[in-house]
C-alpha cells in the first residue's frame, strides 16, 4: 500500500475499518457492534450537481463518486459544479482515459480524495498519482493477474462488470465462485458494485463474498434528488440490516505463520534397571 495516500484518504481509512484491517483496542475488552465501523456505501452519482451530492449524503452515503471523460483539467470542473454540497464526506473520481487523455496530474490539494480507474484503460501514469488509486476489475480477470495487485501501489479495489448492460439479471453462480476467489486473493479493501446485484435486497451477497463494502453506481439513474435520496436509503438500510459479519480474514489478507504440526508428548517409560 502507498502510505502517503492511505494517509490522506479518508475513503481508505474507512474501508480498512469496515474490513477490520484498522486500529483495535488494546486489551482483552470486546469492541461492542455499536462501536464498530458501519459497511462503507460509496455512490456514483449521474451527474455533477450539488443537489444530487447532498441527496446522496443525507440517505447515508459514505463518500462521492463523480464519473466523467476526462478532460485537460483532470475533473476538476466537475468538483467546481458540486463546491461545497456533501462536504464532509470523501469526495472522488472516476478516471476514464481516452486516447486524447493518455494521462492526468491531479493530488489531494485539487479537493479529490481518491480516484478510480479501470484496469482496461489506466496507463503506468496513473500508479504515479499522488492520491488515493483504487482499480476496477472484473469476475474474468485470471486469479494469476489478479494476485499481482498486490505488488502494485494500489490501494484498493472495485469489483466491477465491465459492461454494466450485459449484467442484468443478478450474479450466476460462476461469478460468485470467481468473485470469492479474487477477493480472497487479493489483499486489498474492496468494493462490490451494485451492478453485479439485482437490487438492494441482494445486498447479503457481500457476507457470501467475504466483502464489507459496496460501490452503488447510480450512473444510469434518473438525475433528480429525491431517485437519488430514495435509491441510496434502500441500500443503506440494506447493508446496516446485515449486522456485524464474523470476522475470519482470508489467509491471504492477513500474514499468517506455517501451521506447525506436533506429535502429542509421549510420557518416556522408565528404564528399567540393570540386572547384575
């Protein structure tokens, strides 16, 4: 992980406390499910209109998502339209690249606190950001590759179907199985885009995935505050209804140590004494 921006990242931070991977108390004294962190629900909202961002805030979004072609100013004209509207809660964007855009300067002083690229489109340019860098991909990309992630400064990842339309009728059984794989091999904190669900009431199929956060693309929503205040309270209301998930982190998340494997102690028979 790149220190420097999981540093500055407010997203980031969240998302390792949602995944259990944050501070803990020190002691033997259980942490109540009060106190501990709520699953992170990041929205991409359909366009960039202060409206829409504080409608998303006020039904439980966690942090702000702004989808746009890139242009010469790297999306900071879409921050601009939004000014202060959902302020407090992490703001980012959704780096598409283009062949007239091959790269983008852009930091945490542009008011951007992380971004997102697809793996497909992002060039070698985009791992030298100074800034939080999250990685979409897909349930087809090979486990091999996928474990590669983990070498890359990259600081988390965005389970997401490259093409959303072809994805409509809910998960199959083949993405899952190939979902909980690249979860569990990848030890980065990860998204679940609700492209993959058939709505909200498949919000449970983040626990089967062993993912504590999801990404709601809201892209293809229609722009008007109240759509975007009532389909982000659904899913909200959907992830805080699954309580707190067991925490069993995948060996390939957290170091782990060989398991040794000891014969039980044998009591030693005494010797029997010398005959004379």
């Amino acid at each position: 992980m790149n220190e420097e921006s999981s540093r500055r990242s407010k997203l980031l931070e969240m998302l390792h406390q949602s995944a259990g991977l944050g501070s803990r108390p020190i002691g033997f004294g259980v942490t109540e499910p009060s106190q501990r962190p709520r699953r992170v629900l990041l929205v991409a909202l359909p366009q960039a209109e202060p409206a829409l961002a504080e409608a998303a805030v006020r039904a439980g979004a966690d942090a702000l998502l702004l989808a746009t072609p890139l242009d010469r100013d790297g999306g900071r004209a879409a921050l601009a339209r939004i000014g202060s509207a959902g302020a407090g809660v992490p703001r980012g964007l959704y780096l598409e690249y283009g062949p007239a855009i091959p790269s983008v300067a852009l930091s945490s002083t542009d008011g951007v606190d992380f971004v997102i690229a697809r793996a497909e489109e992002a060039p070698l340019s985009y791992l030298k950001l100074d800034i939080a860098r999250g990685i979409a991909i897909d349930d087809g990309l090979p486990l091999g590759l996928a474990r590669s992630i983990n070498d890359l400064p990259l600081d988390f990842v965005l389970f997401a179907p490259v093409a959303s339309a072809t994805q409509t009728s809910g998960m199959s059984l083949r993405q899952m199985l190939s979902l909980r794989a690249l979860a569990e091999g990848i030890r980065k904190p990860a998204l679940l885009s609700s492209v993959y669900l058939r709505g909200p009431e498949d919000a449970r199929v983040v626990d089967d995935l062993g993912i504590d956060s999801l990404f709601l693309d809201a892209r293809e929503a229609a722009g008007s505050a109240d759509t975007i205040e009532a389909l982000v309270g659904l899913y909200r209301r959907a992830l805080d209804s699954l309580g707190v998930r067991a925490r069993r982190p995948p060996s390939d998340l957290l170091p782990t140590l060989p398991r040794l494997h000891h014969r039980p102690l044998q009591e030693a028979e005494p010797e029997e004494p010398d005959e004379e």
